[in-house]
C-alpha cells in the first residue's frame, strides 16, 4: 500500500504526518495526488508516521511529488510575502580580480562568491500554473510594480526543463525534485546551488581582496622588444616583470606576458635572447618573436631574416647560423646587421 508523509486538509493546507505524533489529527485529510481520503498512521513504534489511502487505490507517486513540490513552494512563498520573511535564493558568482589593472588576467584559483537575492522582496504574486505568452510554468512569480518582471519556477520530478523554455530569455528557477526530502528545502526558504539549477540571473562577479589574488609571486614569462629592435625573453614574478615594464617604459616599445604552465622553475633565468637549442624556452622565444612581427611591432630578428639558418653546433649559445656572412650569431645581430631582410620580402 502507498504510503505517503504529506497530505492536504480541507483548506488546501500541506500536513506533516511527522509533525502528529502525540497531536490532534484533522479529519478529512486527502492526497495530495489521487484526492481520495488517507489515513493517518501516526502512533506506530516501527514504521515512520504516515498516511495511507482509506481505500486502496491506484495512486501516482511521481505525481504525488510533482503537485506537492508546487504546493509547498506556493504555500511557503505566500507566507513569505504575507509575513515579509526572506525566501533566498544563494547564487554562486565568480570573484574578479583587479589587483594589476588589466596588465594580466589573474589566474590564481579565486574562490566563488554567494549572492544572495530575497525573492519575496521582488516578486510579490505567486501562482500556480499561469499561462505567461507560450508557457505555463509550474509556478510563476511577478513583480506587483513591474509586471514585466518575472521568475518561472519548475518542479523537475522526471522531465527537466526544454529546450524551448531554457533558451527562451525567462528567469527560470528549476527545483530537482527526488524524494519527499526536497519539501523540506523548498520550505526551508533558501535554495542553493545544491537545491536547485538558477537560468537567466546574471549577478554581477564580486570584487576578490588583495590576499585572494597569489598571482604577484608567480612565474611568468615577459617578452620584450625595445626601440633597437632587439627582443627578450625572462622569466620571473608578475610583480617584478610589471615593475620592469613601468621601469623600461621610456625604452621597451612591444611587452607580452605569458603564463609559465609548465611548472618548472625558471626564476633564476636571466634577461637573454634564447635560441632554439634551449628546449624549454627557445620554442617560446621564436613564437613571441613571430607574433610581435605579426602585430606589426618594429622587430629585428634573424629569426626573421631570409639569410639565417639553424647553428646546429649543441655546444654553442649562439642559435642562428648566418649564410651571407658564414657565421654563428645570436638572434639579435639583425637590429645592426646591413644585410637584414625579411623573409617575406626580396633581397
């Protein structure tokens, strides 16, 4: 025999078959699927306090929980609204960091933010199954001085929200609703990320503290090329390559900063230019070089010139191998070189 913990009496109200023992039972109790009369069985020592159908009958427990989400959400929020107590919904947001100013995207793993908004303070008319244009929304929420203004709330017990509805624009508050265990979040008047799924509410991203942000201690690459047309590669801090950027303003014409995600230590590294037989960093070194030609920055690089070629000798730190002038050289000769051409153009 179906056995169910909530019922409705003859005005409409939810009752809690556990919250009877020992108490007056009100007569006639009905279910809240079927409407036929149930039984309270309140006094036992073995089975939990329950109701059960005066006359066995064939009764849908998914619908049982559908309709009683809705009653319960309608219940709490009007008690809410008559009693001007807080229905919360708990919004998680992500933290913005503004620590350097837009120079880097802070990458430090931020902790998210709870935005808390009281529905109740917002929308102050609820009802049950409202056709709103095309939809009838299990339970619709409407702002009385803007009308416009309004949150769909769905009891999701076996079919989840479409498509149609999910992109449709609405603020949608989609409530999982598993067990009878989910009536007591829905009248617990706070839903959190855990409760339920929230579509539409775009709360804006807190504002991270200063100790939130670790990225000033991290390694990071900065690329550098300067008005002789010379370009390097260093790695260190986020602090001390911004520092060196205000510092070599008057000098540096193109900086990019690259996050090292390699997880190697490279903060003894020196400022250097970096050929490509430095495995971890010269396929770096050629890449930015490339780019800032690409971004039309005023760079002279052999790298780029039509005349270099590979040193191949692994002993040597010189990375460029010159075929017009049969030597090996670093890739930064090309800024006083005479016979420095681009690839892309003719000798």
């Amino acid at each position: 025999m179906v056995q169910y913990r909530f019922a409705i009496d003859s005005s409409d109200k939810i009752v809690d078959a556990k919250e009877l023992r020992g108490q007056a039972i009100p007569n006639p109790l009905w279910c809240v699927s079927c409407g036929q009369q149930l039984v309270a069985k309140v006094d036992g020592k073995i089975k939990q306090p329950h109701f059960a159908h005066k006359v066995q009958v064939e009764c849908n427990g998914e619908t049982y929980l559908h309709r009683l989400a809705k009653l319960a959400f309608l219940e709490t929020y009007s008690q809410c609204i008559q009693e001007g107590i807080p229905y919360i919904v708990a919004i998680s947001v992500p933290k913005r960091c503004e620590r350097f100013n837009g120079a880097i995207s802070c990458f430090s793993k931020l902790p998210g933010s709870i935005h808390e908004i009281n529905l109740a303070s917002y929308f102050s008319e609820v009802a049950i199954e409202v056709k709103d244009g095309a939809f009838i929304p299990d339970v619709l929420l409407r702002s009385t001085s803007k009308p416009e203004e309004k949150v769909f709330v769905e009891m999701a017990v076996t079919h989840f929200l479409s498509k149609r509805k999910r992109r449709s624009g609405r603020r949608i508050i989609e409530i999982p609703v598993k067990d009878e265990s989910s009536i007591d979040v829905i009248r617990s008047r706070r839903l959190g990320s855990s409760d339920a799924v929230f579509i539409g509410f775009h709360p804006s991203p807190a504002l991270a503290t200063q100790d939130e942000c670790l990225c000033a201690g991290m390694p990071v690459y900065g690329f550098f090329v300067y008005k002789s047309g010379k370009a390097y590669l260093e790695c260190l801090s986020v602090a001390h390559i911004l520092a060196k950027i205000e510092r070599q303003k008057s000098t540096l014409i193109y900086h990019n900063i690259i996050r090292d995600k390699s997880h190697q230590d490279y903060s003894q590294a020196e400022l250097q230019e970096i050929g490509i037989f430095d495995r971890n960093r010269g396929f770096l070194f050629l890449e930015q070089v490339i780019l800032a030609q690409s971004r039309r920055v005023p760079i002279k690089n052999c790298f780029l010139c039509r005349y270099s070629g590979d040193n191949w000798d692994s002993d040597s730190s010189q990375s460029i191998y010159c075929k017009t002038y049969r030597k090996a050289c670093n890739s930064n000769e090309a800024s006083v070189c005479d016979r420095y051409r681009l690839k892309s153009q003719t000798a």
